[in-house]
C-alpha cells in the first residue's frame, strides 16, 4: 500500500502510530476529515492479520465516519483507532491508559468511544488520562448502553422509508423480517410490536430467537430463509453484505430498513434493488443513532435532548430518498451525496470567511 497516495486519493488528513513498548500497545489512529468539527470515531481491538491490514482498516472505517457523522447532521469529523491485539488475550490497563495520553497529546482533534473489541470499562481507563472519549460509565455522566437509542433511531428511520413505499409512516399491520435480534434489534422489535407491525424473525442464536418469539409473539424462521419470506420490509440487523447476487433475487419486500453496517456486499447490488423499486434506507444513515447518543456527552448528557437529535434520522432519510429522487440515483449514492453537500458548504463557508477578513488576518501577522 502507498500510504500517502491512497490519503491523497480519499483526501485524509492525518495518519498516527502510537506505540508503548511495556503495556504492548500498538494502535494507528486515522483521521479523515476535520471540516464539520473534531473527528469521533470508535477504538476497535482485533487481530489483525498484519500491520497493513490494520492500516488499511483504521482508514477505511475513518472515512465512514465522516460521512455517517456529516449525514446525522452532527458538527463532528471522522476518524478511528485501531488497536492491533487480541481483546480477550492482551488487554491491560498500562495499554489503555497509554493509548489515553496519545489521544490526549491530539488536544481534541479526535475524541474515542467504545467499538468492535473494546468495552465501556475500556474506555472508562482511556478516561483516567483523557477527556476526550466517550461511552464511558453512567458514574461519569455518560449515556450507558447505546443499543435502546439505536433501535429507535432505526424505528424512526424506517417510519421514513415506509412512507415512501406505502404513503403512511405507520407500521401497524405491516410484516418486518428482522434478521438478528441481538441487543439493537430486540428493542427494535419492542418499538415494532408496540406499533402493531408482525415481526418475522431468525438469529443463529436460538436462545435470541426464542425470547423474541416470546416477547413480541414473532414468527421464527431458519436464517436461510429470511430473505425469501412474505414480508413488507426487511430489517437486516446482523452481518453486513447481506444484500448480494445470492439474496437480491429471493426478496420479496419494498423497503430495506435495518441496523447493520456495510449491507450492501458491492455498490451494484445497491443499483439492483433501486431498479427494483425497494427503497432502501442506506446503513449508516439509519443507525447513526449510537452516534448520535455519545456525541451528546460533549454537551453534559441529557437523554431527552439525545434523543430529539436521534429522532431527525426520520428527516435524514426523507432527504436522501428526496436527493435520490432529485438526481435520479440510488439512495445509497444519495446519502453520500447529502454527507459530501453539508462538508462541502461548510469548507465553501470558511473559505469565504477567511476572504472576507484577510485584512484582519493579514493585520494580526
């Protein structure tokens, strides 16, 4: 990998190496954009099978926070961290707190959370050293867990797309096939079955399974036959790529609304199932309602605020499927679009600023 031409190419801005000899700590931070504010993006811990490959993960999962917090509409940049390690095996304190100074030694140009490998009580040692973290324990004034505001910014969200399917955002009688009813899902079908929707459901873990059948009288499935069943919407809320040459003839539905990340296996299934009419309500849009949640903390944390914030997602969608109208595209293009408009207008803004006020400036100097 040529580092720098692949930064040039998708326009990062900083790339970091933090080492600690002792604790074991081997961490890359990638920061990808700064224009809207401080980049927030998640810590993920993973074994990775080589220094290139957490490289190019650190990068890749940056630039998706850029656009996932620009879409949510929130003043905040994208970047992520990656901690090259096995999360049940080398974790230590020494390493959390070290990696806490690192992010301290940014004085605010990127702030953390909790991701894949990583934990709240993590985090909560990352804040022994730094401020600049996010979803730690409720004792210090954080939000606890994200998964309930999630699953209601998916509810929401998907409130949007039906409109655009079937005229009315209301979900009563309507048939959600939710696969995976993990932590985000299961509160999902709460909001689901309150709204009078029929849940279709199916997980790998039949333990999961079971209590949603229980809770919500759902239907169970085999989780190879979620994709064909009967149903006026389908939730993906587990592994991503789902939507691939493999599931997209089987589909029956109209609207694709659901909290798992990267759904699409390649952009041409994004473009198939747009010529088949579903509406799609890209990934992460719909589920930025986590991020959302945590990026309240930096304001001292109030749940009813939060969750005001989260309810826009109903909004977000609307525009995307409006912009996807409007330029005659998928809404999974459409939503880059929306993220790249609101970055761009506002380097256009400082832009003019700084050319209205050179004198000033050149004064100062």
């Amino acid at each position: 990998m040529n580092i720098f031409e692949y930064m040039v190419n998708y326009d990062y801005e900083q790339l970091l190496f933090c080492q600690d000899e002792k604790s074991g700590l081997k961490a890359i931070i990638a920061i990808h954009d700064t224009t809207l504010g401080p980049a927030l993006g998640g810590t993920r811990m993973w074994t990775y099978k080589n220094e290139e490959a957490a490289i190019e993960d650190a990068l890749r999962l940056a630039r998706g926070m850029t656009y996932k917090n620009a879409a949510a509409g929130l003043n905040l940049g994208g970047g992520k961290t990656v901690i090259i390690g096995d999360p049940n095996k080398d974790k230590n304190e020494e390493m959390f707190r070290a990696f806490g100074r690192f992010i301290q030694g940014l004085n605010g140009r990127y702030i953390t959370a909790e991701d894949v490998g990583t934990t709240v009580q993590d985090m909560d040692i990352i804040h022994e050293e730094t401020n600049f973290v996010t979803g730690i324990s409720p004792a210090f004034g954080s939000s606890g867990n994200p998964s309930p505001v999630t699953a209601y910014g998916c509810f929401v969200g998907m409130k949007a797309a039906a409109k655009e399917a079937f005229g009315t955002d209301s979900l009563e009688g309507k048939k959600v096939a939710v696969q995976g009813v993990g932590n985000v899902a299961f509160e999902l079908c709460r909001y689901l079955h309150e709204e009078g929707a029929q849940l279709i459901v199916t997980d790998i873990n039949k333990a999961a399974v079971n209590r949603a059948v229980e809770a919500f009288q759902a239907k169970a499935v085999d989780p190879d036959d979620i994709y064909a069943v009967e149903a006026d919407i389908f939730s993906p809320c587990a592994l991503g790529a789902v939507i691939n040459d493999d599931t997209i003839p089987q589909f029956k539905v109209k609207v694709i609304a659901g909290s798992a990340n990267n759904q699409l296996k390649d952009t041409k299934h994004g473009d198939q199932i747009n010529e088949m009419g579903i509406v799609y309500a890209p990934d992460y849009v719909i589920n930025a309602g986590g991020v959302i949640n945590v990026a309240d903390e930096l304001y001292g944390y109030n749940k009813e605020r939060a969750l005001k914030k989260v309810e826009a997602i109903y909004n977000n969608v609307a525009k995307v499927i409006e912009i996807s109208k409007r330029d005659g595209i998928p809404t999974y293009v459409a939503a880059d679009r929306m993220a790249e408009e609101r970055i761009e207008k506002m380097k256009n803004s400082r832009s003019q600023f700084l050319l209205n006020n050179k004198h000033i400036l050149a004064n100062r100097i």
